[in-house]
C-alpha cells in the first residue's frame, strides 16, 4: 500500500501543479529582481522583466545561473533576504573550485525537511521506524536533510553521521534500525562489512535504504539490495537547491518524482540552452520557486537525466527524472570519447567484480591511457592463472565494447583502493592539461 | 588421497610475496612447499601447509584473496627415470597434469615429492590407486 507524506500535492492534478507553479514563478521572480541585484542585471541584460514572467510557459525567458556565477557572487552575492532572517547556511564539498555557500531562513529549512519526509515516507517509512542517517552532517547536506526529514516522519533518527562502520553495525543490530541513509558508496561498504562479519540479509533488520550524493549504477543498486537484504531508494539534490530531496525514488522504482510545487525541472541541450522534450537526455536545471534566502533560477546543475510525465504507478504525478548519467564534470575525455566512471562500474559489477576501483588517466606519447584498477575477490579467484586472465580479457573486451576505447585492467589486492565514508574517488586524471 | 594446497592472489609488485611471507611467520605457519605462477600483473602462490583451512583463515583475516585446490601428492625415488616411469602410469590411466611443481627429500634422502594438480582429482586417484604408487597424504607430509 503506497503511502504519501503530503498526498494532495504529491498527487495533485497536472492543471494544479501547473497552476501553484506559475503562481510561485511569478512572486519569486519578482522577489529576486527587487532582492538580488546580480541576478536583475542578468535579466536586464537579456531584456527581461518580471512582467514579462506570467507562467510556467515564460520561464525560458531567463538567463540561466551556473557554478561559474556562485562563484563570482561568493559569499553574498545571491542572498535574496535581509541576513538576521537566514538561520542556516550549508556548503558544498567542492569538487570543483570554489565552495558553495547556500543560505537558509526557517521556511527554507521546513519545506527542504519536508521534501526529505517525502522521500522517506515513499521509502515506507512511518514513525515506527528506526532511521539511521548515516550521511555526514555538519556543513554537508546529506545529514541534516535526512535528519529533517526523519524528525517530520516520527522516525526514532540515529545520528550516526558517516564513519566509524564498527559503531554503525553496532547501532542498526541493537537497535534494530530499518531504515539506512548513506551514500551508496558507503552502503556498498557496510554491506560488505557486514557480510564480513556474518551477517546474512535476513539476519538484518533493515528493510529500505535512501542512497544519494553521488552517481550509482543500477548493478550497484542491485548488489546492496541483495546483500543488506533491503530495497534501496535513489535520492537526489543539490546544495544550492537545499540539499537531498529535491527529487526522490517511489516504489516504482522507475526514476525520481521532482518536488514540483518547489521546483520546476527543465532538461536542456548544454551547448545552446535550448529546452528539450521528455525523454531526451541533456543538462538538468531547476528553478527554487519557494525558497526565500537563497532561490536559483535556471540553475544549471551539470546532471545527464532525461524527464518524463508518464503516470507512475505510484500515484504520484510530479515530473520523475531518471537516475543522472553522471554530472558533466564527473565526465572524462579519453581519446576523445566522453567516458563516465558509471559506465564503468556499470561493467565491472556485470561482470562479477564489486564496485571497488579506480580509473587512473594518463598520457604517454602524447596518447591518453586508461588503467581501471579493480580489485580481486574471493568470488572472482581461482588457482587456474588461464581462467582470471581469460576473465580479465573478458573484462577489458566488456569496457570496450560500453565506451568506445580500449582500456587497461589492473587487477590488485583486495582493500587496496580506498574505501570511502562519503563520496568515492573514482578517478585520479594524472594528465597535466 | 587428496591434499589441501592454498593458492593466493598476489600483484605481480616489489613487495607483495613479502607482505604474504611476514604474516605466515607471524602466525608460525610453516610452508612445506611453494610454486607461484606469474603473469605480468600478477601471480598466484601454491603453497602446501600443514593446516590448510587454519591458513585460509589467517590470510583472509590478513586482507588475502584464497582458494583451497586438492592437489596430489606422489613419491618417486630420487633417480634418472624416477618421474619418467610415473608418468607412463599416468598417461596409461589417462590422468591429465595441469601444472606440477616438485621437491626433493633433503639431504641424504633419496626421494622426492611431486605435487600434481590434474583435471579431475576423484577420478585420477580412483585410477592411480592399485598401480603401485606411493600416493602422500596430509599426515604422511606433516611427518616429513
């Protein structure tokens, strides 16, 4: 039995979202062209006013904002209320340049609390589960979001924040945790842990998984789900947008419902900004028509995804967008084939392998090189040296045939890569460009 | 009769037998034999233990990838001919080697031993018993 948090606007009709879309547009470009200065000039340039803005239909109208323009505005620059009225701000890891500063007022706070009890709620989640919030928290989104949102729910909400795997275990046994929120790098990692440790799924207790922060393939999905024993949602955002739950996985399991009466979603073509249909894969950007201090307006996000407004069998009718590809930046170009570390892991796990690698990129006589460094497990070990070397040809004839261009496949000890408490580090890209 | 053989994965890496080598010492595992099978990335180490499912475990604890083959074990006399006569048994009973390794019994004794991993383990010794072998097992190599 499906169960919503907020279920006449998470199933309200096309026509009210619609309608409650274009209502929000109108006032939150207004509030910005009187508030924010940087971005009024950004329209003024492009000839744009707020009375040119009647619809959901004007929004491409706008000019669009990137990371490029967070940076330039840093700190303040795109802070859209008086500073006594913000209450929270929260940072961006920074993956690339400069930290992103997101500004909150209470409001922020609650509706961003609110989408995360969506996404919780939709996982099965009521108040008599135990959540784990296994991402970090601090500066980091992924934790207070998910603490939020498991407040609002009535969860019991462990704060375990991410680490420690020994203490985590220890929490979700004795305390019968049932539901886990982490990276899906980190779920990968406890599952592993405690498969380690004996623990078969049914001796678990969990039974829903809310993964996010970082692009997962759904072989990855599968392998959690079957070795935690639990189904494992998708959830995606973005500081700048507020955090986790700007759009999140139903029981469909078919791609994530935005959460459109506070955000429109858009898929556009990166190199023209042209707007493209359902269906189509291009830049995903999103518009914060509710969020007072820190609203983006056509903010592109860098994300691969396609939108569709099939009916879900969910009953929900928000916009679902599929898992991103990866981000633009996540995407490498080797030889001249954009590659994204996904495809990859996409081939290691269809191959038996786990998701324990490393992309190193190099240059040697001016031609790029690609080593995937995978590690060997006891399930892919055998004593005859023919058979991992046939599977490795296997392996390096698979990744071909996914990207385009050979690659080189290292096979090395195990726990020899890294683990990670939050977002992996997949690639290291030695190339001096 | 069958014996335990422990094959490791290894990186073909300055230091790796090493790391492999200083945990069996500290857990006072002695190697009784040893081959490794190389290609340029990697290896796998043979190793015959005394207590094979013992040294599984310290390795696996120790981050090791391993596997537990059956292997023969067969006494030949120390002598020109020695592994020549043995083979035409096993050709004769239609046993093929995938690979072999061997050591010789020591100073003084005229014997060597020859660890033998052939396709079908069950079905060799079934046709190798009766044809006047001298076919070790665990118990007689831990005496050695």
């Amino acid at each position: 039995m499906e169960r919503y948090y907020q279920e006449s606007i998470e199933c309200a009709s096309r026509e009210d979202i619609r309608a409650l879309q274009s209502e929000r547009l109108v006032k939150q470009i207004r509030h910005v062209w009187d508030n924010v200065p940087y971005y009024r000039k950004k329209m003024e340039e492009k000839g744009v006013t707020p009375d040119d803005i009647q619809s959901v239909d004007d929004l491409k109208k706008l000019p669009f904002l990137s990371k490029a323009d967070l940076r330039n505005a840093y700190p303040y620059g795109l802070l859209a209320v008086p500073l006594s009225d913000c209450v929270r701000i929260q940072s961006t890891s920074g993956t690339t340049g400069k930290r992103v500063v997101a500004f909150y007022t209470q409001h922020d706070i609650d509706l961003w609390e609110e989408c995360c009890a969506r996404a919780i709620t939709a996982a099965g989640g009521t108040n008599e589960d135990v959540c784990q919030v296994s991402y970090g928290y601090g500066l980091f989104t992924g934790g207070p979001g998910l603490n939020g949102g498991s407040h609002k729910v009535g969860c019991l909400t462990i704060p375990t924040s991410s680490g420690n795997t020994e203490r985590q275990i220890m929490f979700i046994m004795d305390l019968s945790a049932t539901i886990l929120c982490c990276t899906p790098s980190y779920a990968a990692y406890l599952a592993e842990s405690m498969k380690e440790m004996g623990y078969r799924p049914e001796d678990i207790p969990l039974k829903a998984g809310i993964f996010g922060a970082e692009a997962w393939s759904e072989e990855m999905r599968q392998d959690i789900q079957k070795t935690l024993g639990i189904k494992a949602y998708d959830i995606y955002g973005l500081t700048e947008l507020s955090g986790p739950g700007v759009s999140f996985e139903c029981s469909a399991q078919q791609g994530m419902h935005v959460n459109e009466d506070h955000f429109i979603a858009e898929v556009i073509d990166p190199d023209t900004g042209e707007v493209l249909p359902d269906g189509t894969l291009g830049e995903l950007v999103f518009t914060a028509i509710d969020k007072e201090a820190f609203p983006m307006i056509r903010y592109r996000t860098r994300d691969i995804c396609s939108l569709t407004h099939e009916k879900c069998s969910c009953g929900r009718t928000h916009v679902r967008m599929t898992k991103p590809k990866g981000r633009t930046d996540d995407m490498l170009i080797i030889r001249g084939v954009n590659v994204f570390p996904s495809q990859i892991e996409t081939v290691l796990l269809n191959h038996g392998y786990a998701a324990n690698y490393q992309i190193i990129v190099d240059r040697v006589n001016n031609t790029d090189t690609l080593d995937v460094q995978v590690e060997m497990t006891p399930e892919m070990f055998t004593d005859n040296v023919g058979e991992i070397t046939e599977r490795q040809k296997k392996l390096v004839d698979g990744l071909k045939s996914m990207l385009g261009i050979k690659a080189k496949v290292s096979l090395v000890a195990p726990k020899s890569i890294t683990r990670s408490e939050g977002k992996a580090v997949r690639v290291i890209d030695r190339r001096k460009i | 009769m069958s014996i335990k053989q422990i094959s490791v994965f290894l990186e073909n890496r300055p230091g790796k037998l090493k790391e492999m080598t200083a945990v069996l010492a500290e857990h006072h595992i002695d190697m009784r034999a040893l081959s490794i099978a190389e290609t340029k990335d990697f290896g796998i180490a043979r190793l015959i233990v005394d207590d094979a499912f013992n040294a599984a475990n310290v390795l696996k604890e120790n981050g090791f990838v391993s596997s537990i083959t059956k292997v023969l074990a067969v006494a030949i006399p120390d002598e020109p001919g020695g592994l020549d006569k043995l083979l035409s048994v096993f050709a004769d009973a239609n046993v093929n080697i995938e690979y072999m390794y061997a050591f010789f019994g020591g100073i003084g004794v005229k014997e060597a031993c020859m660890i033998f991993r052939v396709a079908e383990t069950k079905a060799a010794e079934t046709r190798l018993a009766g044809k006047g072998l001298k076919i070790l097992t665990s118990e007689d190599l831990a005496q050695a």
